[in-house]
C-alpha cells in the first residue's frame, strides 16, 4: 500500500491551500515553464522601474498545463511578485 501524496488527497478530496492576501504585481505568461525565469525579471524590472519594493518569492499558479495541453505553447501561468504597500 502506497502512502504517497496521491493517497492523501484521494482521501480527503480536494486539496485547497488558501493564501494570505497580499499586494502584488502579475503577469499572465503563456508558454513554457521553462520561460518563467524570464518572468519573473520582467516583473522585478517593472518594480525596479516603478519604485516598488519586492516582497518574498514569486507566487505561480498553474492555470493550464499538462493535464489540459501537451504544447507547451498553450500553459497559462499567473507570475505574481508580492510588493511593499
């Protein structure tokens, strides 16, 4: 018997994680996961450019991926850089 993550969820449902609030800038990316780190400076840049100062790490929620696409071109990721209020 597997005692995995997958077992987990199975389980008890879904698996919702509910954020802390927080004010930030975003980009919707379409593309690869492997562009994200292009991302993720484009959104220090703009911070950088506009005075606003970064909080933490970036937040990427998985929109579409994998499980609905297999090109790559097609993922939808929101990028979100936590700033100072």
């Amino acid at each position: 018997m597997s005692r995995g993550l997958g077992d987990v969820y199975k389980r008890q449902g879904e698996h919702i994680v509910v954020l802390t609030p927080m004010r930030a800038i975003c980009i919707y990316h379409h593309g690869a996961y492997e562009e994200l780190p292009k991302v993720r400076e484009k959104l220090l840049s703009y911070a950088k450019e506009h005075n606003l100062t970064p909080l933490g790490m970036c937040r990427h929620t998985y929109l579409e991926g994998p499980p609905q696409h297999k090109d790559k071109k097609l993922f939808i990721t929101q990028v979100a850089l936590p700033i100072e209020e």
